[in-house]
C-alpha cells in the first residue's frame, strides 16, 4: 500500500496524483502502519478539502472491495 502512494506522491513513472497517493497513505495508516501517518500529514496540507473527501471516500470503496481493482 505504502508503495503506490509514494509512487504516486512523487510522480515515478505515473502523473502525481495527491488524491490517490492519500488514499493509500490513509488505508496503510489504518492497518497499522506508522510512518503512513506521518506522511499523511503532510500531504493534508497540500490538498483543498474536496481532494481530502475524495480520497476518503475512494478509501472506503477500496475496502468494501477488499483492495480488489483499487
């Protein structure tokens, strides 16, 4: 998970998207992983609060499909 938002934080071979680089930050903070939050903290700041709603709610369609096609 960590992997694709810092893939797609930093642009490595895909266009830079904050939305989805959140969206994996906030699904890796939530099972535990620790430096997802703190790096979820700083992308926040970067971000209006319409990106923020959009990639919590593509967070929650990830889960209900079990990280399938996310």
């Amino acid at each position: 998970m960590l992997l694709h938002s810092i893939i797609l934080d930093y642009g490595w071979g895909v266009p830079q998207d904050d939305v989805y680089a959140h969206m994996w930050k906030n699904l890796a903070s939530s099972n535990g992983y620790e430096p997802a939050k703190e790096q979820l903290k700083m992308l926040v700041q970067e971000m209006t609060s319409s990106q923020i709603e959009e990639a919590q709610r593509l967070a929650r369609e990830c889960v209900k499909k079990n990280y399938k096609g996310c």
